[in-house]
C-alpha cells in the first residue's frame, strides 16, 4: 500500500528528482554551449553593446572566415585526419595484440611483460628524457612523432585485456581442436566477440589523437605538418595579440572572443559527430571492461 | 614478499634512472659551456679579419626557431631579396606562441636549437642561466660591420644591461624605435564626437587638470551623448579593472616596486600616495564612471568597449601603429565615426605635472645556439642591418618599388593597390605577411614616421601622437625603468615578487571595499617584514 502511495501512475519520486537533477546538469552543459553557438556568429560590434543575446540581429560568418582565410587550416584538417586515422589503426593494433597476448594465463613470462607495461603507468621518464628518445629515435620533426611514441596506452590496454580474459577459455579450445590457428582464433573468433570494447577504445583513442596539440609543437617544427588543433591555437593567439604578454606593436587584434567561439565549433564538430555512431557500444564497452567476473 | 621485492625493485630503478639523467645533464652543460666560449671567440676573430666588402660566395642553409612565419614566407619580396642578396635560404622552425615556455626549455635543455633563434617572451634569469651554461653563443663585440644594429646597441640601454660576463647573447629587439619613444605610450583617447555633442570645444589633443577630467566624466554620465542608457561607460581602462593599478602610477610611479628614498630602496606600495589613488578609484567607481564588474576583464576587454563605441575615455596603450589601428576599427565599428572624432587628453595631476614613466624599450630578442656556423652569425647579422636601411624600411612600408607603388620627384608616395587587396587573404597581402620578417629584428615603428607614408595618418601620427609626446614633454614627472633592480635576483627578491604581482588584485580589493584602507593597510602590514628582507639585499647590492 505505502509503495503504491509513493508511485504516481507508475513514477517514483526519486526519478521526479533524478529527472530534475538530470536536468540540471544538461543545462549547465548546453547553454554555455548554446552562447558559443551564438557567439561565434556574432560581430564584435554586437558582442560588446550586448554579448548575452539569443541570436545575434545581424549574424556573421565572419569569424568563420577569419579562420579559414588562412590556406594552411584545410592542410592542417588532413593532417588531424591523417594522426587520427593512422594514430588509431597503429594504437588499436598494439592494443589489441598486447591485451590479447596478456589475457592468456598460459603466456610464457606473462607477469613480467604486463609488470613492464604497468611499470610505465606509474613512473614516466619525464619531457626531457623523452624527448631526447625521440631526438635520438631521428624521429623528430616528422609526420612518425605524433603517430608511434604515444601509440599504446596502458589504461586503454588493460581494459582490453579485462575484456579478453571474460572470455570463455572453451571457445578457443573448441577452435584450436577444429584446426584453427592462433592468429584465426584472434581475428575471427575472439576479436569481434569484443567488439563493444574496440568501440571504445576506437573513440577514445580518436578523441585523443584528434584533440592531440602538444606533442605536435614539441616535436613538429615544420608548420606544414601540424594538426588543426595547433593550427586554431596560432590563430587564436595572432587573434588575442593584445594578451597581456605580448606587446600590442606584435601583431592587431581581431575580435578574439567570436574566433574563439568558432574554433571551438570546427574543432568539436568532426568528434560530435562521430559520437552519436559509437555511443551504443561506448558506455557497453566502459561498464563490461571495468568489472571482472 | 614478492610484492615488496617487486616495490623494491621498482623504486631502485627509478633512483639508478634519476642519477643517471642527472649526472648526464651536468656532463653535458659543462660540455656546451666550453664550446659556446670558444666559438664566441671564433666568430669574433673571424669578423675582425673582415675588411672590405663582405663575401657571401657560400650559399649558406639554416633554420630559425620563431613563432612568426610559414612556408610561403620565402616567396615574400623582401624575404627573397633578402635570401638572393645574402646567398641563403632559411626554413621556419615554428613554434606556437602559447607552448613557447615549454618547448623553448624542452630545446635548450636537450641542445636541440637550430642556429638561429628568434627569442620571444624571453625571461630575463633564464637568459643569464642559459648564456652562462652555454646554450647560446656570444655576439661578437664589435658589431661596426653591422652599423643599423650597432646604432641601436648605442642608442639604446638595454643592450649593455642584457650582457653576461661581458658578453652579448642575445640581440634585444627595440619595440619602438621613432623619434617620440622615450615615453611610455599608455595615453587617454576620448570620444571627441561626444565631447562636441555636449556643447565642448576641445582639441584632438586636449590639455586637461585631473579635476576637469572628473568634470568632463561626470557630464559624459549625466548627457549621455551616445545615448547609450545602462551600457555607458565614461571611462574604461584597457583590461578594466586589471589596469587600474597600472594607471594609479600617476598618483604612485612606485607602487608594483622599489622607490629609492634617502638613498635606500624601500618597497613602494606603502607610501601614502597609493591610497590617494585607491580613493580616488573608488570614487569613481562608486559613482559610476567606471565599468562594473571589470576585475575579470582580460584581453584588452575594456578597450574593446571603447572600440565599439560603448566608453567616452580609455586609458590604454596607445603607441602610434595601435593608435592608427583603434581609429581604423572604431570607423568599422561605429557608424559615422570619423578619424577626427578620436582625440587625446594630456591630464595634469595636482602638482600641475604629466606623469610619465620610460618606455620598455624591448621585447625579445634574437640569438645563436652555441653550435651555430660563425658564417650563419654574420650572415644573420647582416640581414638585420639591411633591413634597417631606409630603402628596406620603404619596401616593408609599401611593398615592392615600381610595382606596388611609385615616388615621385617631391618624394610624394602612390600606392598601386588598395588596403583590402593588402590585408590578410588579399591579392598582394605579402605587404602586411613579410612585415614578420623585419619584426625578427626590431618591433615597431620604423615605417609609421616615414615621411608622406599614405598608409598612415597625419591626423593620428602628428596631429594626436606626436602632440601629446611634445606636451608631455614640456612638464614631466618622469619614471625611468630601473633595469638594475628588475633584473637583479636574490632569494629574498625573487620570492617578493609574488607579493609585487598581487599588487594589483589588492588595490582592486581595496577599491571595492567599504574600508579602503583597512584592506590595503592589511596587505601592507601583513607583507612589510618580507619587503624589507628583499630591500636589505637591494640595498646591499646597490646601495653600500
């Protein structure tokens, strides 16, 4: 009876509460996002006599502009796509080939190869020592910096690993007995079983490579190779000229604050939508990696 | 016990790896140290022999470590010119401005330079700890086969404070070198249009008492000429309320540093100059003159508001390229708007004088790593002093001669092309893109007092910029930087300084306090015993 009272055609109160709270936190999310929408097709005339609005009187694609004016932007895309790309086939590759290896118990010299890689989680050798390995590695300045040094991460890898090793140990019995091979067992058989977790591991790694600036200005000088990220970081920077640091007889100023709000829209735009197609398997893959039955 | 042993070992290599990157770095220093002397005497011999014409028969590669340039800067005129004249070519090793600290140390500490190094934001101690392990190498000591650049070390005092052991290691770019720089350019510009609607006859450059300044205030306030309601401004400040301790240097010259008194170095803050400002700040913003909620303002916020016609006065940096641009954008911005409706005050505090504190005179600077070829050195060099030639500073103004523009006989400048076809994206924008290229050398200000220059104004150069120096110049309380106590470093000092930087977040706090001096006597009292440790070694210093 009392549970009954506290239904209200078939709501509890708790999930009035949650919805509320829910809420909430969306929009705390969306509306500051929602101003950097408006923003970024705002003149700086109109941003300053009034800068809160809910669409700007005469919008413009200036701050677009201001952005793609510059001929290296399109170049700097490619190469995101290209570190994005790359980085996360060759990432998913090392990941899935050492957690696969690491998931079996029978393993020769298992412990010491996973101690070796939890090693690195813990202790790091610093920027200069690494960047030294780099130097040393002549793989300074090329398009192989961004791409190899960064390619495995632990974390990500023993996610994997978790995954794998739920796996029942029946199967690759049943498939080594029907004559199939270790790498068959691993690419027909155990890989797309744990495909929720290559999902993941896919969008994270790509949020990562795509958003990655820098490595990029450690390690690329030649700016026909940087990625977007770096790129819209120069041109925020030559926009803000005025920015306490720097003398204003550097460089003139554009209206920082809508080319600030624009980058921010081309740089999140690619991942946005890339997310909505793996989301199903995202938060599958974060929950089943995490516990170990 | 596997676990433990496993501890064990894992801490154990983590020792043995510090030791060794520890010991590697001293070996290393010490290495580079030696071989930045020798070469610095290298080059110095080697341009001593240099006698008559100079040999560029070797055509020399190299890179440049900059946060300015991009590929196509080789097909830029002057930077082609450069190269052919010079025999060379140069690539852009680029860095981004906001990584420039992490990547700058990530190189030096790895003697990863390239030959030349383009030094933004260079911080003073690091220069010192950098030239003396090493990093760089010295500029010979005579530069006369360089006579532009040996000008400027001449001219300018810089050059002999930036010296380690004796040594130059780096070239401190001038940031403005004209003819009116002896003063720092933070100026007042003011709405003349307004000034007129409210029935007031004033001069572009108008001489004001700090009295009738508040009185001109109050009437902006009170007749709101641009009829802008709630969105008022009277008086704005470049970063709103993050400028204002800068701006009470007018009642305190000394008040984010040292003020010599009676022979000694006292901490400056407490004098009580520094409450007539805060006081007066108040007052201000207490009635309104001033943008409220200001303290988070950044990037030049404030004067943006002024730019877009929302301020009647900012107080703001206002050297004569920014000034030429803020009459640009507020012409964009506002409609109507005319060149002449921007004006200057000179404002004359209580004793009848302009306060006035000395220019920086640098930012940056250009320097060599210690591997660099003597021949790249001199080379460098002399493409600085080149581009400081008149005819250069006449193709960086104007573009290519004959083609981008013509002089006639009376030494009238026409030029082929309009502003939009030279600005960023336009057809001939290598005239605005190549000006990075002189900026390797010095900053600013070698073009904007050509004679006739059409890409200037007469109105804004002479008729405001220069007017407000020249009357500046007739009744000045004057500041100089005082280079020797910025640059000097003591454990007592070094740690002040965080104290020194707060100033301003506490005079904002005083200013919006209902007890003014309760709260900046509290930031006083609870600071004077460290001011005077950092004092007492000043003193030691400079002083016995």
């Amino acid at each position: 009876m009392a549970e009954r009272k506290r239904k209200l055609h078939g709501i509890e109160p708790f999930d009035i509460v949650n919805v509320c709270i829910l809420t909430l936190l969306m929009l705390v999310v969306l509306i500051p996002f929602y101003f950097t929408v408006v923003q970024s097709f705002m003149t700086q005339q109109e941003y300053i006599m009034n800068s809160t609005t809910l669409w700007p009187k005469d919008p413009t694609l200036g701050n677009y502009r201001d952005i793609f004016v510059a001929s290296t932007m399109l170049r700097s895309f490619g190469n995101s796509v290209f570190y994005t790309v790359t980085g996360v086939a060759f990432s998913m590759f090392l990941t899935t080939t050492l957690a696969y290896g690491l998931s079996k118990k029978d393993y020769p010299g298992r412990a010491l190869f996973q101690n070796m890689v939890v090693f690195t989680m813990y202790f790091g050798g610093g920027l200069i020592p690494f960047f030294l390995l780099i130097k040393q590695l002549g793989m300074i300045g090329t398009r192989w910096s961004i791409v190899i040094p960064t390619a495995l991460s632990v974390f990500n890898m023993i996610i994997l690993r978790n995954f794998f090793e739920q796996l029942p140990p029946d199967l690759d019995e049943a498939a080594t007995l029907d004559g199939a091979s270790p790498l068959r067992i691993f690419w027909q058989i155990d890989l797309p079983l744990v495909k929720p977790a290559i999902a993941t591991l896919v969008l994270f790694y790509a949020v990562g490579r795509w958003n990655e600036w820098f490595y990029a200005s450690l390690f690329l000088g030649d700016a026909r190779l940087w990625p977007v990220q770096l790129e819209l970081r120069q041109i925020l920077w030559s926009s803000t000229s005025f920015a306490s640091e720097v003398p204003a007889e550097v460089g003139r100023p554009s209206f920082s604050e809508g080319i600030k709000a624009a980058a921010v829209m081309v740089t999140m735009l690619p991942i946005m939508m890339v997310y909505p197609f793996l989301q199903k398997y995202f938060v599958k893959g974060v929950m089943i990696g995490a516990i170990k039955s | 016990m596997k676990k433990q042993l496993f501890s064990a070992l894992l801490a154990a290599i983590l020792a043995a790896s510090c030791l060794a990157g520890c010991s590697g770095e001293g070996q290393e220093s010490s290495t580079a140290s030696s071989s930045a002397q020798s070469s610095g005497a290298a080059g110095e011999s080697q341009a001593a022999e240099t006698g008559g014409e100079p040999d560029y028969s070797e055509h020399l590669s190299f890179e440049v470590f900059s946060i300015d340039g991009s590929e196509d800067m080789m097909d830029y005129p002057l930077v082609a010119e450069a190269c052919e004249k010079f025999n060379m070519e140069f690539t852009i090793q680029l860095v981004a401005w906001d990584n420039w600290g992490d990547v700058t140390r990530t190189l030096a500490a790895t003697d990863s330079f390239p030959e030349v190094v383009a030094w933004y934001d260079l911080n003073y101690p690091e220069y010192v700890e950098w030239a003396q392990e090493g990093v760089f190498k010295a500029l010979p000591d005579d530069l006369s086969a360089y006579p532009n650049l040996q000008a400027l070390t001449e001219k300018y005092t810089i050059f002999e404070k930036l010296k380690v052991d004796g040594k130059l290691y780096a070239f401190p770019k001038i940031k403005n070198n004209n003819p009116y720089n002896e003063y720092d350019s933070y100026m007042f510009a003011y709405r003349r249009d307004w000034a007129e609607a409210m029935g007031l006859d004033y001069a572009p450059v108008q001489d004001l008492t700090w009295d009738e300044f508040r009185e001109f205030l109050q009437k902006v306030k009170d007749e709101d000429p641009g009829q802008l309601g709630d969105r008022l401004v009277p008086f704005d400040l470049e970063n709103g309320a993050n400028s204002w301790c800068g701006m009470a240097r007018k009642w305190n010259p000394y008040i984010s540093g040292y003020e010599l008194v009676d022979g000694k170095y006292v901490w400056g803050a407490p004098d009580e100059t520094s409450m007539d400002a805060i006081l007066e700040f108040k007052d201000m913003y207490d009635t309104g003159m001033l943008a409220a909620d200001s303290y988070t303002d950044a990037n030049n916020a404030g004067k943006e508001r002024f730019m877009a016609g929302r301020s009647a006065v900012i107080y703001s940096n206002l050297g004569p390229s920014i000034l030429l641009d803020t009459a640009k954008q507020m012409q964009a911005n506002i409609p109507g708007f005319e060149e002449e409706d921007l004006g200057l005050f000179t404002i004359k505090m209580d004793d009848g004088k302009y306060y006035v504190s000395q220019m920086d005179e640098w930012w940056g600077a250009f320097a060599f790593d210690d591997s660099c070829r003597d021949e790249v050195m001199e080379r460098w060099l002399a493409v600085g002093d080149w581009l400081l030639e008149d005819e250069q500073i006449e193709k960086y103004a104007y573009g290519v001669p004959e083609q981008d523009w013509t002089k006639a006989a009376d030494g009238t400048v026409t030029l082929n092309y309009t502003a939009e076809e030279s600005a960023s994206g336009g057809e001939k924008d290598y005239i605005t893109n190549q000006r990075s290229f002189q900026k390797f050398f010095i900053l600013e200000g070698l073009d904007v007092f050509l004679e006739g220059n059409p890409n200037t104004s007469s109105y804004i150069i002479n008729d405001l910029f220069k007017t407000n120096m020249e009357t500046w110049a007739t009744n000045p309380n004057y500041t100089p930087s005082n280079y020797d106590i910025n640059y000097f470093s003591a454990t007592e000092k070094d740690s002040f300084a965080s104290v020194i930087s707060n100033t301003s977040d506490n005079f904002i706090q005083a200013v919006l306090s209902d007890d003014p001096e309760g709260t900046w006597n509290q930031f006083i009292e609870e600071n004077i015993d460290q001011a005077n440790r950092a004092c007492e070694e000043i003193n030691a210093e400079f002083c016995e």
